[in-house]
C-alpha cells in the first residue's frame, strides 16, 4: 500500500506542478515531485511505525 500511494503520488504532482502551477522547470518538476513522494513514503511508515508500538502497548 505504501508503494502504491508513492508511485501514485509522483505523477499527480507532475501533473499540479505543470498544469496549476506552471512550472516549465523539468529539474524543478522532478524535484518536488521526488520529494512530495518521498515524504508520503516516510509520513506512512511512521503512521504504520506509530499503529505497530500502540499495538504492542496494548498488548
């Protein structure tokens, strides 16, 4: 699931980088949209991360 929403997530934010914001940059376009990628892949595994420990508290 978590690779699911990173590969997901690249291309939409090409798409909002070239179309909304208009940004002509393909170096520009790569980089925020590698790093919106990115951070969903870290936000997930720390929500994940954060259900394992709580889990194992309950336990």
């Amino acid at each position: 699931m978590q690779e699911i929403l990173t590969a997901v997530t690249y291309p939409i934010v090409w798409l909002i980088c070239s179309y909304i914001l208009k940004i002509e940059s393909g170096l520009a376009k790569l980089l925020i949209s590698l790093t919106a990628a990115i951070l969903i892949y870290v936000l997930i595994g720390i929500k994940q991360s954060q259900k394992e420990n709580k889990k194992e508290d309950e336990d």
